[in-house]
C-alpha cells in the first residue's frame, strides 16, 4: 500500500486494503489505516478516508491527515483534523507544531504566535531537530545553524563554497518551508543552515574524498533540504578529480 501510495497506484492501493479481510483474514489497524490515508491524501480523496473508517481515527491517522490536508491546501479540514488530534493528545508537543505550520502555511502569523504562546504556557516543547554523521568512529551532532562544534570555522567556509556552488548550478530555495514571518533573504540564510547541511559540511571537510557521506536525522527532511542535497551529490562528483571514486550525499 505504501509503495502504491508513492506511485500513484491509487486503485490498486485500495485493492488491496479491501482485500486484507477477505483474502488474509488480517483486520486493519491503524498502521493500515495511516497507509490509506497517504494514498488517498497523495490523491485528494481526503474526505473519502473519513466516512470509511469503521471507528474514529487515531491521533496517528489524524496526523496522517494533517499531512495530507497541507499538501492539498485544504485549511477548512486542516482545522477540524487538528482539534480532534488536541482532544485526544492535548500534551503532544508535535500535534501543536503541525497546528502552528498549518497556520504558517496560511500566512496566519497572529495564529502562529498564538500556538507558540499556548505551548510555552503549558510546558510543552517542540522536539528540536538534529543531524548525525559519523567519521572514525565518532559521532557528530548538529542542530540548525550550531557553530559549538570544533571544526566551526572550515563548517560555514564549505557552507558558503556550497552556497556559491547551488546558485552557479541553478538553485532556487523553496522558502515556503520556511514557517517563520520573515523577509525572503531571511529565509534563504534560514535554509542553508538547517542541521542537515551542516552536517554534510563537516563530512565534506574533514572525511576522506572517496567515502560516502551518510547523514541521520530524527525528523524529516524538508522539501528545499531534500532536492538541495542530491544537487550536492551532483556538483561534488562533477567537481572532483576524475581518479578519485565519488563522493555521494544521503540522508536516513
């Protein structure tokens, strides 16, 4: 279900989730649940996966949802999703993260400010996102636009070397993942400091050329992030010694 979800494969998707029962004797649960809701979001049939659900949805459906509502635009379900979602885990700092991008999405700062002030007053704290690469054994953290680590200085020279690169190669930010009120140049430095990049930095830096640099990360990646990371890939095989083996960039 989750491979037709990525391919579009909407009717086979479903073909196969009705015929779990009857064919398998499996009942669906919520893991199954949260597949049909990323194949039919992927196609809008938002509304669709509401009225099939047996029983109300998971906080993990909804948050499938969710997703599927922002990727479609669609503000009006976005809302009712995210108040079910409070009601069932009113403590859970990601359900007011999604509120609040939600609202950033919309160009309501007023709201955005609104759900940060709400989160603050209740103690709860967003899950800060974080990079991993490992290089001799030893692991390297990094979270959006740190400067703790030792090699600092040679980290932002090849973040301003692969600046340089990016543009000369075409790049264009996709600021809208950007869910902050600030000025566009604002959140073209704000992307090219995300923990991701960092991280690849310091591999470029300070890892030998041949080696493929593998980063780890506890959150997703974000849609400027992902499409910025294979053109790296590209302009750092293309720019190297033609003897050396390639350098490629992924992340887990």
């Amino acid at each position: 279900m989750s491979a037709c979800a990525h391919a579009g494969l909407v009717d086979r998707g479903r073909e196969i989730f009705d015929g779990m029962e009857r064919r398998f004797g499996i009942w669906p649960g919520d893991e199954h649940y949260g597949c049909l809701v990323d194949l039919l979001g992927r196609a809008g049939r938002l509304e669709e996966v509401v009225r099939e659900m047996p029983v109300e949805p998971s906080a993990i459906v909804y948050r499938s949802l969710l997703g599927a509502c922002r990727r479609h635009n669609d503000s009006e379900m976005g809302e009712r999703m995210i108040a079910d979602l409070l009601r069932l885990e009113p403590e859970h700092g990601g359900n007011y993260v999604l509120q609040s991008n939600m609202y950033a999405d919309a160009n309501r700062w007023n709201d955005v400010g609104r759900v940060r002030k709400a989160m603050k007053e209740k103690g709860i704290d967003k899950t800060p996102g974080l990079s991993l690469v490992e290089l001799d054994g030893a692991l390297h953290e990094f979270v959006m636009g740190d400067r703790t680590h030792p090699c600092s200085k040679e980290i932002y020279a090849m973040l301003d070397e692969m600046g340089r690169r990016l543009h000369e190669a075409g790049y264009r930010p996709k600021t809208k993942g950007v869910l902050f009120d600030m000025e566009e140049e604002d959140k073209e430095d704000a992307l090219s400091y995300h923990n991701e990049r960092l991280a690849i930095a310091f591999a470029l830096v300070a890892s030998d050329s041949s080696a493929p640099i593998r980063i780890t990360k506890n959150l997703r990646v974000c849609a400027d992030c992902r499409s910025t990371i294979k053109l790296i890939s590209s302009i750092y095989i293309s720019k190297r010694d033609p003897h050396e083996r390639s350098k490629q960039v992924s992340s887990l």
